[in-house]
C-alpha cells in the first residue's frame, strides 16, 4: 500500500502524536509498505528526507498561529500525491481542510485524538466544516472508547468510529525493579502545554520536602512555569531538562520513582508518556479527565489517579507511592504487565493496516 500520514509535525519533535506517527509509520514501513510522512518544517524550506525507510516530507512553514502552523505549501504538495490511504492526525484544521479540499487518496482515515479545546472560537468558523471532514471520512479511529461518548462532534459518525489504542516500542525501555532514588524523583515528560498543568505539579512539591522533580521536554509555557518553581521555593528540587532524544528520555524513566501526568483538560485524550513510563516498570499518577488518561492508569492497579488541579491530593498520592515501597513495586510491574498485553506497536500497526485494507476492499466493490 501506499500509506500518507499528514499532520503539523514529527519526530524529532518530542509530543506524543508525533512520536505515535512515527512508531506506526515506521513499522508499516518495516512491512513492506510505501510510507510518506508530510509535515511542516519549522523554517520556510521544503526538505525532504528518508528517516528509517520512511519519506519525510516537511513543507515549508510560514508562521504558526494558535499552536498551528501555517502552510501554503503542504496544500499544494498534498494535491500532488496520490496514496492509498491518507491518515490523518486531528485536530489539525488545515491539514484537514486542505485534504478534504483537494485529497486524492483513495481512503481517508482520521484518528481523532481530541476535540478543539483551547480555541473554542475556532469552531463558530471550522465547526460547520469539520462537521462536513467527519462526514467525509471513510473510518475514524479513536484512542480509547471514552472518546466516542464525550465527543458532541463524534455523535453524529459514531458507525465510523474504530477504537485502536497507539502502541509504543516497549524494546526502547527497561522495566528493572530498582529501589528508591535518594532524593526521591519524580517525573513528568511531554510538550509544556497549557493543558499539561505543570503547575499543579509544582505546587504539590511545595508539601513533598526533599522530592525531587525531573520536567523532561520543552514548550510555550516552559518560562511560566520556571518562574513559578522559583516563586514556589522549590526550583532547587525542580530539573527542567528541555527536549531530549529516544535514548535519553529512555534514561530519564530509569532515573525517576513515579510518573506523573498532571494534565487539566480533555485536551489531554491519552498521555501516550504514560505508556512509556509503565514500559520502563513506573507506577503513575494521572488526573481524571473522563479522557483515556484513567482508562490507561487503573486505579489502585498500575498506579493512582486524582481530581484534576488539586495540588493536596496529587501530593497525598505521590507520598503514598514514595513511601510503599512494595506497592510502588506491584503497581509498576502490573504497568508494564498491561503495556505489554494490549499496548505494543506491533498490535496497533497490525490492526491499523487491517483497518486499512478493509477500507480499500470495500472501495474496489463500489
């Protein structure tokens, strides 16, 4: 098959979609597949490049605008290719648009990851438009089967809807039992975006003396949240390490005791970080958004999950971990137990390709 995978950005870019594009476009490409990734670049050139036997095409980008970029070239590029199947990452408003507009796939698949959020005023414009992509679509695959019932945009395409959980490369981690770090350390990873809440986070430290925290990757509100460790008294106790590569974040897992995902917003649909941070044998602490956030963590099983922004009880829950050793112990192996049965990329890759494969048979009968 001919495979194109259109969205805003990509590896090296460190977000949990791009590192979900790139896991499945590189292991559809290990299949024997033509995979095309097409995304922006962060300069105004157009380069292209082959990335472990998968073509990268990143457009040139002319501003980003409301965490979009802006692009008149990945239309145009977009119009010349003709896949099998493009994939799409949403929400990504003018990806969508423009594949919508001027697409020569064969099938259209979207893995709607989560509804517009933050630009809510987008949506008195994109709405009506994004209600005619859906319709459009020929399957929507969604992360967790929590989004179909929350989603008011999914309603209406619900027969649509597959339900196919992203998949990580479990090789990359290592799930070794190990003890408590002295100073205990906790960890957070992703892009410093509103919704992440790192300030809940650093605000729980101001009741955990002596815990340490790691704050792996880079973003829009790194500075904000900086100045606030310091203003908290605890920038001491707080590592903002920035962007960091497969090996290193890898590193980082090894270096930390619990896992924490702080996140405030259904803008959070996932938390594919947790996904890493139970294949390297973590317990984690997530927040209950009715997202696939605690569907991933199951309470009092791999780990805990609190209210959202509430400083008091997410520290409550990361002392419970820190000072319980053998629970710690139990939950992290129970979380890598549950990476391994129903999270792996070769379970997503395969079930994606069958959705794939179905959808082309169905096209040839038409």
């Amino acid at each position: 098959m001919k495979i194109l995978h259109l969205y805003k950005d990509y590896h090296p870019v460190l977000g949990g979609i791009e590192n979900h594009i790139k896991e499945l476009a590189e292991g559809q490409a290990a299949l024997g597949h033509q995979v095309t990734v097409l995304v922006c670049n962060p300069s105004y050139r157009t380069e292209i490049e082959t990335m472990n036997s998968v073509e990268v095409i990143k457009a040139g980008r002319l501003t980003t605008q409301f965490s979009m970029p802006i692009s008149l070239s990945q239309p145009y590029i977009l119009a010349t290719l003709k896949p099998d199947i493009v994939h799409i990452q949403s929400p990504y408003p003018l990806g969508e648009l423009a594949n919508w507009l001027g697409g020569r796939a064969q099938a259209t698949v979207i893995s709607y990851q989560s509804d517009i959020v933050k630009q809510k005023y987008w949506l008195y414009f994109y709405g009506p438009i994004l209600r005619q992509v859906l319709q459009a679509t020929d399957r929507i695959i969604l992360s967790t089967p929590r989004y179909a019932e929350i989603s008011p945009w999914l309603q209406p395409v619900r027969a649509k809807c597959t339900v196919i959980s992203p998949g990580i490369n479990i090789e990359r981690f290592s799930p070794t039992p190990r003890p408590l770090h002295r100073p205990p350390t906790i960890m957070f990873a992703g892009r410093l975006r509103y919704y992440k809440s790192l300030s809940t986070l650093l605000h729980a430290l101001t009741h955990l003396p002596g815990v340490r925290l790691l704050v792996v990757g880079d973003g829009p509100m790194r500075q904000p949240w900086e100045q606030l460790a310091q203003e908290l008294g605890i920038a001491e106790r707080v590592t903002f390490v920035g962007e960091v590569n497969d090996e290193e974040l890898a590193h980082y897992y090894q270096q930390a005791d619990v896992f924490v995902l702080p996140s405030n917003s259904k803008a959070e649909a996932y938390g594919i970080v947790l996904l890493e941070a139970m294949a390297s044998g973590l317990p984690c602490i997530s927040t209950e958004l009715g997202t696939g956030t605690s569907w991933i963590v199951q309470h009092g099983v791999t780990g805990l999950v609190v209210p959202p922004e509430t400083p008091q009880l997410m520290a409550a829950a990361i002392n419970i971990l820190i000072t319980n050793e053998p629970l710690r112990q139990q939950f992290g192996q129970a979380a890598f137990q549950r990476v391994q049965t129903m999270f792996t990329k070769e379970v997503m890759t395969q079930r994606v390709l069958e959705v794939y494969s179905e959808l082309l048979s169905s096209k040839k009968k038409q």
